[in-house]
C-alpha cells in the first residue's frame, strides 16, 4: 500500500493507493502514518489542491474503492454527480435500479472510501436537507458552498462550526485500510 497526507482547508486528508489506483481519501484528522507515496497518491493531492484552489470540477484519477458490488455501483452513480449539483439519495436509488433503496444507498454512501473525489457529499434529502455525512455535516456544507451549489439550509445548519471538526476522523472509516 502507498500512503501519502494532503493539508486542506477542511483538515488533514490521507490518500491511500495500491498498483491499481485511489483506495481511500479520507479526512485524517491527527491520526498520521509513514508516508510511502506513489505516482497514484501524488496525483490525487495535486488534482485536490487545484480543487481546493476552484481550478478542478471533476477528477481524472484510477480508483480501487474495495466494497460490495452494490457499494461499487452506488459509488459509480455518485461519480457522475456534476460539479456544483446535488441528488438524493432516492435519486441514486433510482439510478441504480433500486427506487425504494434510499436508505441502502444511504448506507453505501456514507462507507464511500474516496472522498471529494467520489463526490458523495453531492447527495442530501429529499426535502433539501443536509443529511448525515461521515466527514461531518460542517465539512458537506463546506464542499457544496465551495462548488457553488444551490442549497435551502436552514439557520442551524449555517450555523455549524467547522473547526469543530476539521482535527476529527471522518466517521465510519474504521474498516478502512
């Protein structure tokens, strides 16, 4: 495995590849292991500073997300999420053939491994809401203000304080390599 560290805005992101391509893109938080880095890993900070920066919309990376293939399937949907818009997750469900399957997609959205770059924070409720995402909702709100999307937030969700967050692990990361 090649690993290697990008310092964002949002915190500290991990990038983790193997001779396929992008495993894992994860906030990190504080927890920081021995940089062994590949062309893949060195690809994917520069593709992610110039989106950090407003210069990249859409990423050009190989990827090895490891997952169930419903979680694959979920993930390639997401992946063709346009810069700047959002779906729901009965969008997706529908998508991916399963058009009662919110919840399931929910599900494999929030175990996406690539974050950013598998654009899942794109996906919020069917009524506009800001629903859960595993690098948490300050982070969501961050990237879709950032991408310009077009949003109904609520005075709570304005509210939200991203340095609550930015030293944090994103959640659900556990079963990562």
């Amino acid at each position: 495995m090649f690993i290697d560290y990008l310092e964002t805005p949002l915190g500290l992101m991990e990038l983790t590849a193997n001779d396929d391509g992008l495993c894992q893109a994860i906030f990190c938080g504080d927890n920081i292991k021995t940089i062994n880095a590949n062309q893949v890993t060195k690809d994917s900070q520069h593709q992610l500073h110039e989106y950090f920066a407003g210069k990249r919309k859409a990423f050009d990376l190989p990827l090895a997300p490891k997952g169930t293939a419903f979680q694959q399937l979920v993930w390639q949907q997401l992946a063709n999420i346009p810069y700047g818009e959002v779906y729901s997750y009965g969008d997706i469900a529908k998508l991916v053939n399963k058009p009662k399957g919110s919840q399931a997609v929910g599900g494999a959205n929030g175990r996406n491994p690539i974050s950013i770059i598998v654009p899942c924070h794109r996906v919020i409720g069917a009524n506009g809401s800001l629903t859960g995402y595993a690098g948490g909702i300050e982070r969501k709100l961050w990237l879709l203000n950032h991408e310009g999307a077009k949003l109904n937030i609520n005075d709570q969700q304005q509210a939200l304080n991203l340095a609550e967050v930015i030293h944090t692990r994103q959640s659900k990361t556990e079963f990562l390599v």
